[in-house]
C-alpha cells in the first residue's frame, strides 16, 4: 500500500498496482463474509460487473474454502447491482453473463440471483415493471450484508448515473436511461465497438439499495477513473457524483491504484505507507 486516509467516514487506500489493489480488497472481503457467515449462517452480497472488478474477482475465488481459502461460498447469496435492458440472452456484454464467467460458475455459491433485462425477459413495459418488482422483493426480503462496487468514469454506483442518482431514492430497483459519458466507458472498457452499440437502458439497484448494507466494498483501478476518483475523494457530498455517497457510509472502503489515485497523491491526500 502506498498511502491510507480517510475522507468523511470513508476509509481510502492506494496501491501500487490493480494486481495489489484486488489482491488486498479480496482479502478484506474474505475477512467481512466469513464473519458475517460466523455470525448468521449466510452472507448476502450485491457484485458489480464489470473489467475493473477482473483483479478483485480473481483473487476472490482464490478465498474458496475448497482451496483452502476463508470462504464457504455454498453459505453466499449472489445478487448482482445492474444490467442492461434489450441485449440478447447469451450477449458477452450482459453483465449477468460476465458475473457468470468471472465468479458465478467458479465457486459453489448457495444461491445466485440474476437480474433479467434482456430482450427475452423484457420485450415491454410491463415485463420491466415485472422484473423491477420481482428483484426489488428478493432484496427486501435477504437484505445485502456486502457490496462489492466500483466506480464509473462519471462517478455513477452501479447505474446510478448523475443525472438520475437520488440519495433518498424510494425505489430499491428503477429502470434508468445512461448518459453518454457512461455509455462512452463501456466502449473504453472494450466491450462495446463503439457507441451506437451500447443500450441506451439499464436496471439499476438504487443508491440507498446499495447504501443500505452493512459494509461496502469499492474497487476503482486505472487512469480512466483518476477525476472520478478525485471528485468522489476530495470533491463535494452531492448526487451530481453518485460515489460520494459512501463518505458518509459507516462501513465504506475504496481501493484504488496509483493511476486512478493520481490527484489524492497529487493532493498529499492520507499518509504514506512506503
């Protein structure tokens, strides 16, 4: 770890690389999941999908107690915070299918969650409606225990993006439309050619839906993410930067690597570790 500070009750760490950052962030989940099993039997926990998350992923299958790791995944609860509406069942893009390919299908959780948008789940509105209602009861009924999240380009939490991110959102799943800086990410991230193909539609977990559970966990590599990181960080407490949220969350901690962490270096933000 190069440096550690705190913003609001925010905890921040910087690291070296996007390797260390996943490497420690696993880790410390590992720790908070086995003591929530310890504690209640299971631990229920909301994934992000997308290439940011790749290092933290990896190194999480790697806490498998099969593998003689800190986790009993048979006793995890997977719900996963957001999918685009319209894309094909099995496009690589659904970010259902990339939880599938990073986690999902590697470890034996007990119980994996999907959230159905795609165009054979949600042809109209009604169907939407159906699935917000269906996901949003799950949610209520096994409350997160964990949330494992990042952090977009224009500092949106799952889907959550400025223009329709609200703190004291009634809804726990909504149906939202994306910006063009967000939908210009998912071309920068490579899984897009270009914009024209990227949905202009996605559910999304709400802010409180996120913010309500017990501890949060936010991995942000790469230069990419170095203003959003800077606003979530040191700039204003607002909507307009649906991240700052977690400045005043009880439990947050945000892992970021040199690169993303560029202006909280610049800035001397915390204090250094090496």
């Amino acid at each position: 770890m190069i440096a550690e500070g705190k913003a609001g009750r925010l905890n921040v760490r910087i690291y070296e690389d996007r390797a260390a950052l996943g490497k420690a962030a696993a880790s410390d989940a590992a720790a908070a999941v086995k003591r929530v099993i310890d504690e209640k039997g299971y631990c229920s926990v909301i994934f992000a999908a997308a290439p940011s998350q790749n290092e933290f992923l990896a190194a999480l299958c790697e806490e498998d107690s099969r593998r003689g790791g800190r986790i009993d995944f048979s006793k995890v609860h997977a719900y996963h915070m957001d999918e685009y509406v319209g894309l094909p069942e099995d496009a690589p893009q659904g970010f259902g299918n990339f939880l599938r390919r990073g986690i999902f299908e590697k470890v034996p959780f007990g119980k994996v969650e999907y959230l159905r948008a795609s165009r054979e789940y949600a042809p109209d509105e009604a169907a939407v409606a159906a699935e917000i209602e269906r996901y949003s009861r799950l949610l209520e009924e096994d409350p997160a225990d964990l949330v494992f999240l990042g952090i977009g380009e224009n500092g949106h939490i799952a889907f959550n993006d400025p223009h329709v991110a609200r703190f004291d959102d009634p809804a726990m799943v909504k149906l939202v439309s994306l910006d063009e800086r967000c939908r210009m990410q998912q071309v920068h991230d490579g899984c897009f050619a270009c914009i024209e193909e990227v949905p202009t539609h996605a559910l999304t977990l709400t802010v409180p839906a996120l913010a309500g559970a017990g501890e949060l966990f936010c991995m942000v590599p790469a230069a990419t993410k170095e203003e959003a990181v800077g606003l979530t960080v040191l700039g204003e407490i607002r909507e307009k930067v649906p991240a700052t949220i977690m400045r005043i969350h009880p439990h947050a901690t945000l892992y970021v690597d040199r690169d993303s962490g560029k202006k909280l270096l610049e800035a001397h933000f915390g204090k250094q570790t090496e």
